[in-house]
C-alpha cells in the first residue's frame, strides 16, 4: 500500500479489483469443498495458519530486534510521528501502528478471517464479504493517501528549502553541469535549488550499479569513509566530480577497470599525452555534445548512467554505448578531430 500518493489514486481500483477477484476464487473452492465435505480438506486449514504462522514470527522477529529498512528512518518515520502530533485522538495512536506492528496485526487478522470462513463456509453471504472486503482497502489506500499529501506536502518544514523560488529550468540545468556535484543531499530534483547535481541517490531510483560503486567510498550519508588513502579520496573525488575541477568527462586507452581510482589515473596520463583540444558545445536534461581531437584511438566516458534508450553518434555515424564499471556511458573512437552527440531518445520516429 506505501507509495506516492499520485500513484495511489491508480492503485486504489487495482488493488481493489485483484483482491476481490483472489477473494472470488477462494470463496467458490470453498463452496466446492463444502459439497463434498470440508473435512477431506482439513490440510489447507492446517497448511495455511503454518505458512502465516512463519510469517507473523518473522514479523515479531523483526520488530522487537528493530530490523527496519533504512528508508524507514530517512523518510516515513518522520511523517508518522507528525502526523501523531497533530492528529486527534484515537488517530494519533492508530497511525503509529505503521512502524511495523500494522504487518503483524494484519496477518493476524488474515488468520482469524481464513480460520472463519473454513469454519462458518456453509452460511456465509459471498456478496457481503465482497462488499467489506472493497470498503476496507479504499478506506485503508485513502488514509495512507491522506498522510502524503495533506499532511505532509502541506507543511512548509517538510519542503525543500527555496522551494518557493521561480526556476528557469534550461538554464539552471546548464548551469549546474559546470559546477561540483554534492554527495551529501540524498535528492533527485536539488539541482534546480541548490544548483549542483546529487550522485548519491536511493537504490529504487535506478542507481543500483552506480550506488555499489560510490558505497565503497563514501558512507550513505554521503561522508567519505576513514579507511581510504588520500590518492584513492583525491582519485575518486575527481572521478565523481566533486572536486573544484568539476570534470564529468574522462578520456582513456580502455574501460577495463573496476574501480574510479585506477581509471583516473589511467585518463589523467591519456588525456595529458593525447587530448590536444577539448570543448562541451551544447548540454540540456537529454543530450550532450562534445568536440574533441585527439591523437590516439581511446574512449571517452561521460560518468553519467546508461540506459538502452541513450544513442550516440561521432562525426554523424552513430556509433555503440558500452559501459564503463557496468554502468557510465563510454564510446570508442578514433584519433582526429571528432564530434561526438549523446541523445535520450526513448521513442524514435
């Protein structure tokens, strides 16, 4: 149920229509095990309390050992405690129930309705059911959905700050390709407001291969890790960006590497002996290009992630995306005086 609430209007009549349909199929077998005696069928009753026995005990586990996600902390924990601050009583109470007890309540709950409709399946109303079925999950999806929005986008302390401000987003994006990424804020759309891009992001937001790289240096907040020599702190710094030089391209002889470390100085000692001119030409939110000569064959990486809907083409030959550390954008080209174009385009006519 726990999703953004513009896509929980979409859910409520999805997620209605397949429980009721899942409903609809267990009532009929059990109409159908009733005919012909429910007691032949006792192993369903006795197999299904075993299975959400496992499961409430995990649950139970998990709670009073405070095993949570840590996206419970960052973010939805804060949210049920403001709504129990504000909210009146018993609601205030009820809603806390999200920091894990609502799972156990809720198989619990499953096992007393599974356990009651075996035992009462010769005079219960289908139809009935049905009905409190539906009205329980809309009313459960509304609550929730009232918690995201008017609760919490409505407060001024939950948005981001200068969110108020009036963005000239072309410009703005231009403006912060030229600046040091952060790697403290945990964001997606900050460069608008705090004019520089994030690179450490939610594994849900498509960062996987990106998030496992940067991990090994920095901790998840952001802070680099204590362990780290100033060669390997200053190398990945430079690679990511967040230094004063600001770089995202990198030239190189070959992406065989599987760190940021060696890469860079690999790139630095290729681009000092090959790279004779180099310029961005133009940049927005889904194209790059870059101008470039060099004297050797090599790569260029722009350390941005890849996806099979990004194309590129070098002197107007479209030319293939490989992925250097399995997942920033890398070309091979040729020694000369190249223009290289990088387009999102995830539907081509």
């Amino acid at each position: 149920m726990r999703t953004w609430p513009r896509i929980n209007i979409l859910m409520v009549p999805i997620v209605s229509l397949i429980f009721l349909i899942s409903l609809k199929s267990f009532l009929l077998n059990l109409k159908e095990f009733s005919e012909i005696k429910i007691k032949k069928y006792q192993y369903n009753l006795i197999s299904t309390n075993l299975i959400f026995l496992i499961i409430i005990t995990t649950q139970i586990f998990f709670y009073f050992n405070e095993i949570t996600n840590g996206y419970w902390h960052i973010w939805h924990e804060k949210r049920f405690l403001f709504a129990s601050e504000n909210l009146f009583f018993p609601l205030n109470k009820i809603i806390m129930i999200s920091d894990g007890r609502i799972n156990i309540f809720s198989s619990i709950l499953s096992v007393i309705l599974i356990n009651y409709i075996y035992l009462k399946i010769n005079k219960l109303n289908y139809i009935k059911i049905k009905k409190i079925f539906l009205h329980s999950i809309i009313l459960i999806v509304s609550f929730e959905q009232f918690l995201n929005s008017n609760i919490q986008w409505s407060l001024k302390e939950w948005k981001t700050p200068n969110t108020e401000k009036i963005y000239y987003t072309e410009d703005t994006f231009k403006k912060t390709f030229n600046n040091p990424r952060l790697s403290k804020q945990v964001h997606g759309n900050n460069y608008f407001r705090d004019k520089a891009f994030t690179i450490n992001n939610f594994l849900n937001w498509g960062n996987k291969f990106h998030n496992q790289i940067f991990w090994k240096y920095f901790n998840k907040n952001g802070s680099i890790k204590e362990n780290l020599s100033k060669k390997q702190i200053k190398n990945v710094f430079h690679f990511f960006g967040l230094d004063k030089f600001n770089k995202k391209i990198f030239f190189s002889s070959n992406i065989n590497f599987s760190n940021p470390v060696e890469f860079i100085d690999e790139s630095l000692s290729f681009e000092d002996k090959n790279i004779k001119t180099y310029k961005i030409s133009d940049f927005g939110n889904n194209f790059i290009d870059i101008e470039f000569t060099s004297n050797e064959d090599g790569w260029i990486t722009y350390v941005d992630n890849n996806d099979i809907f990004w194309h590129a083409t070098i002197n107007k030959a479209e030319v293939k995306i490989s992925s250097l550390m399995g997942t920033y954008k890398s070309i091979n080209f040729v020694n000369g005086n190249n223009k290289l174009k990088l387009n999102y385009e995830p539907f081509r006519y």
